[in-house]
C-alpha cells in the first residue's frame, strides 16, 4: 500500500500489471500469491521503536547466501505474484544486491524495493537500481516533522535523508511511495501528515496501523474509536487527493471506505483494485532473511523453509496458510461480520495481542449486523 486499500508494496504497490495468476478476470488467492515480500537481511544501522525485525547492526549468520538468494527468486518467480518486494531490515547492506535485483528482473519479477533513510541510500546510483529493475521504492516517514521523524526512527538525520532520497527518486525518474505507521502517539497529527503527502506527491501513501510485534509494544497501539475517527478522514482525504491512499495491517479501512460510499483511484495503475480480501497469508506471503515462509512479516509463524520446501508448495498446501484464507475460521466478531471476506481484520494483530491468529481485530469499533439483530 496497501484499490481494496491494503497490501500492494510493503503489503505493498508497485503500479505494475498482473501477470498470469489472472483468471477469468479475478486474481486467485488461493493459487497465487498477490505480493511476496523477501527480508534479504535483518541488518540496519537505525534503531525504530516500532521494528518487526528488531534489526541490528551486522547480519545474521545464516542470512541467505547468493546462491541461495538466487534459488529463492526462482520460487518466487514459479509463484508469478504481481509484486516481488526487497525490504529488510536494510537491503543497502547486502553487497550482491544489484545483482540479486538483476537476476529477479530477468526472471520476469516486477520489483520494488524498501531501504532504510542511512547515508548508505544517498551514495547509491539511483539509475542502477532503476536498470536492474527497480520499479518502486519506498520510503517511510513517522512524523511529519523533523523532530518526530527523527525520535520515532532512533537516529538523527534520518528525516533529512528521507526527504534527500525523495528528491533523488524524483530526479532519477524512479517512482517512490511513502510510508507511515500509525501509532497512539503520532495518530492525532493526521492533517499534518495529509499536508506533508499533498506536498510531497508520492506515487502511493501506504498507512500502517501498528502491530505490537518486535520492539513494538501493546501500550503503542492506538485504540479501536481513535482508529476508526482516523480512517473516516484518511477516506474522505483519499477521495481529493492526487494519489492512492491504502492501509497495511488496517484490514477494515476497505469496511470504512465501503461504508462511506468512498472509490479512489487505484494504487495500481492498469487494474480496479488488488484482490477483494488479500490479507496475511491470502495473497500476502513473506520469506525472512533466514528463508523461514511465513503468512507475513508481522505474523511469524513458520510454515517451511525454502532452503528444504517450495515456495508456491507452501503457500497453496500448508494448513496454516489455508486457514488463513477460509473466512468461516475467523472468531469473535471478525467470524459474525458481514465484510470478512473483503476485510477479515488483522491477524497479526490479533495474533500479537491474543496469541490465536484467528481472533477478532483488536483494533476495529464495527458492530456486525448479526450482533446487533441478536445482542447477547
């Protein structure tokens, strides 16, 4: 973003056709992921409060090697998803990573891409990225000053270098979208960060609604009615703003937008809207820097390795996965709510506060209508 408002670059957006999982006119979650997401290394030089990877400083020791790397974007090119998706961590980091971003190119992968703001970024060859195949990249902003920025991202400097790489990606003639997490803190300066995007113009502005999992923790969440007051103004600012809007991890932004008779242009140019429904293992898979398969990156369990397992094998046959996308598995409210199969809430949020991947989003307000025609 996340269209259908969520995943479409980092859960995700690439403003890229749909390749071949197209079927008579309807992506098929079932057969093909939408968007894969691979962590090439957990190493970074900032220090964000909110990290799902609680990155550090060097690699891990069992970071996917070359040959290995090149043996996954092999699977992934067998699983044909629309977006394949580079993000760490800090991919910056890897020395073979143009090489990677090539050979992903040349088996047909549509690639985006999501470094981290360091003065590793700037020296980078913007054009090279772009020539090996570079299609987007993201970008994040936390808070829409300096000073916020700078403390949500535990290092100094980074909102200058964000804004700097904005700039670059403009002059290289890359497409950048960015991307903001949502947090207690920082979710009552929406008008601030709206007039921030409306002056920056990104491609995409993908919203993610925290999920406490990493160095994130509960108390940082914002709460069910401060949400939904949220994504009622992100609705109506998506309807005059000059680019896609989506949510990543805010699943019910889509009942919102539903609810308010709201359609925005798409965030993917070519297509209406990604796949109705796509959420963590529907549509959504996402490989660690270790090559662990897991639903995303946000709900950590592992389904297979692709050191010993087959990428398109997992996703389409692991009962975990499948779970995930059968609907009438949801429990609470999520499993009695009229929108679940166009939302389903998060499960990784409801993993990370209940510890069952199927429990009811912790952070939605709605009433589904089978409650109300039958309170308890």
């Amino acid at each position: 973003m996340y269209n259908d408002t969520d995943q479409t670059i980092s859960q995700g957006g690439a403003g890229l056709p749909v390749p071949g999982a197209m079927s008579g006119g309807a992506f098929d979650l079932d057969r093909n992921p939408f968007i894969v997401i691979w962590e090439a290394t957990r190493a970074c030089h900032l220090a964000c409060h909110h990290c799902r990877a609680v990155a550090q400083p060097h690699s891990h020791p069992l970071e996917l090697n070359t040959g290995e790397s090149r043996a996954l974007i092999d699977q992934v090119a067998e699983a044909a998803p629309t977006v394949f998706v580079i993000t760490g961590g800090d991919p910056m980091l890897r020395p073979d990573l143009i090489p990677l971003i090539q050979y992903a190119t040349d088996r047909g992968l549509r690639l985006a891409f999501s470094p981290s703001a360091t003065p590793r970024l700037l020296k980078a060859n913007f054009k090279a990225l772009m020539d090996a195949g570079v299609r987007r990249m993201s970008l994040s902003i936390d808070g829409p000053d300096q000073d916020s920025h700078d403390s949500f991202r535990g290092v100094k400097g980074t909102w200058c270098r964000t804004i700097e790489a904005v700039g670059r990606s403009r002059w290289s003639g890359m497409s950048f979208q960015i991307n903001t997490t949502i947090t207690r803190s920082n979710i009552g300066r929406f008008e601030e960060f709206a007039s921030l995007m409306d002056d920056l113009q990104p491609a995409l502005w993908s919203v993610f609604v925290l999920v406490p999992t990493g160095r994130a923790d509960h108390s940082e969440m914002p709460d069910a009615q401060q949400l939904e007051a949220f994504f009622l103004r992100l609705a109506e600012h998506a309807v005059t703003c000059g680019y896609p809007v989506k949510t990543t991890e805010g699943q019910h932004f889509r009942r919102v937008m539903l609810q308010a008779g709201v359609r925005t242009r798409s965030a993917v140019p070519g297509i209406s809207h990604a796949p109705m429904g796509v959420n963590d293992g529907k549509g959504f898979v996402f490989i660690s820097h270790t090559g662990m398969i897991c639903p995303s990156g946000f709900l950590p369990l592992e389904a297979g390795s692709t050191r010993c397992h087959n990428l398109l094998e997992v996703y389409r046959d692991h009962t975990l996965f499948k779970s995930l996308r059968d609907p009438t598995q949801l429990k609470g409210k999520c499993g009695l709510c009229e929108f679940k199969s166009i939302c389903g809430g998060s499960r990784a949020r409801a993993y990370a506060v209940t510890g069952d991947y199927l429990a009811e989003e912790p952070l939605c307000s709605h009433q589904p209508l089978r409650m109300r025609e039958n309170p308890l």
